[in-house]
C-alpha cells in the first residue's frame, strides 16, 4: 500500500494560456499586493480537479492518479485511483467528520474532525480550515488576521501573519505566492495558468522532513457547484471500522 503521507492531497488548476511571469524590480513590490492577495482568497471557495501526485519519503518515490475536490471551510475530498480509473483509497471531510478508506485492506475510518485525527493519515501538523485553504491554493490565515510586513528587498516581499497559533512567512513576486511555511510544512506554487482574471497554480509542492508531496493539476475547475453529499464515502457493509489510521 502507498505510505500514509500520500493521502493528503491537493490542489490545482485551471485551463487555457500559461503566464508568463515579468521581470520585476524591488520598487515595484510594495505592501499595496496585501489586499490583491486577500481579493483572490475571497474569489477562490472552491475547486475541484484530476492530479498526478508524486510522493517522495526516506523509503523511496510513488505515482498515483487521484481525484479531488475542497470546499471552505472544512469541506475536502481526495481519492487515489488504478490506472483503470477504480479507487483503491480514499479520505475526505464533510466539516464535522473524517472520513477514510483503503480498499485493499477493508478498511474504514470516521471520526470527528480535528489537528489530532489529520495527524492519523498526514505527516506534518496543520489545522483543518489551513489544509483546506491549500487544496484550494489560498493562503492560510490571510482573510481575518493582521498581516505584518517584514521587509522588502531583492524583488521578494516577506511578510508575517499571525493567528491561529501558527506564523506564515510568504515570500511574493509581483502579486504572486510562490512559497511559505506554516509550521513544519513548506508548500511552494509552480507554472501559473490564467482562470478568468484569476492565477492559478498547476504545481504545488508539500514537503518537510518526513517527505515531499507534488501535484500535478488537470482539467481543474473553481467555484463549480458541488453538494454536501459529494464529500462522503459509502462504505463496504463488511469494512472494518478502525481507530487508527488506516493506510499503513
């Protein structure tokens, strides 16, 4: 079975022209991307989309083909497919519960959403609404916190956001989050395609000590319409409910 660190999926993207990033000089980053940075949080509730995920770990590297949806604030929905398109694993929230599935192994999972049942099934601490903000390629904590600049130089602007017991250094070029750390965990925002009037990244990397994550996105889609019952597994009558985490 895939290692457990495969199961915390993400993200995204959408279609048609590639971006090409300016040249900037450091004048020209200033406090003002702050609000455009929020603006784009608030335009983004959703996503839903096809992914390669490649996964890295001291034990050696995985590819898989998954599907995934999040939906603020707590909503997500990852599973892992065959190469024929059947689900071999699975975990998922409705906002209240987490749910998960390993095929294989019948196996099941459910249990009340928190930062302690995240850690069954993922390797590095985040709270839950944070995790859901990085599937969608929001950025953490930005909505309803003070944002603090800490300084502007070499076209890079580093900024600190505080709240919810976690601090967020970003670094941004010319309006754009190419990377930040939220605890132990560095995520990192690769090949921007245009969605409207939106920036959406096709590449996102998770990594820390224990590993590394890669998205690669396909066919994405935001703000589609997308029901309550689309976050919920249906569970074999025969699967082997567990406390602990079920991919192993």
């Amino acid at each position: 079975m895939p290692p457990k660190i495969f199961i915390i999926i993400l993200i995204l993207l959408t279609s048609s022209c590639f971006y090409e990033r300016p040249v900037i000089k450091p004048h020209e980053i200033t406090k003002d991307i702050i609000p455009k940075w929020q603006k784009r949080n608030e335009v983004l509730q959703n996503l839903k989309a096809q992914a390669k995920i490649l996964i890295s770990t001291p034990e050696g590297s995985k590819r898989f083909n998954a599907l995934y949806l999040a939906s603020l604030p707590l909503n997500f929905r990852v599973e892992v497919l065959t190469p024929f398109g059947q689900t071999i694993a699975g975990i998922s929230s409705d906002g209240e519960n987490i749910y998960a599935l390993n095929v294989n192994d019948n196996l099941c999972f459910k249990s009340p959403l928190k930062e302690g049942t995240l850690a069954k099934f993922i390797p590095f601490r985040i709270l839950p609404d944070a995790l859901v903000d990085l599937l969608i390629t929001r950025i953490p904590f930005l909505d309803n916190h003070d944002v603090i600049i800490n300084s502007l130089e070499k076209g890079l602007l580093e900024v600190s956001v505080k709240g919810k017991e976690e601090e967020i250094v970003f670094d941004g070029k010319d309006e754009l989050i190419v990377r930040g750390e939220l605890g132990d965990l560095e995520f990192s925002f690769e090949k921007f395609f245009k969605s409207g009037e939106i920036l959406i990244p096709s590449k996102i990397i998770l990594r820390n000590n224990s590993g590394s994550l890669i998205f690669l996105l396909e066919n994405p889609v935001i703000n589609s319409k997308i029901e309550p019952q689309d976050f919920l597994f249906t569970f074999p009558e025969d699967c082997l409910f567990t406390e602990e985490g079920v991919f192993q």
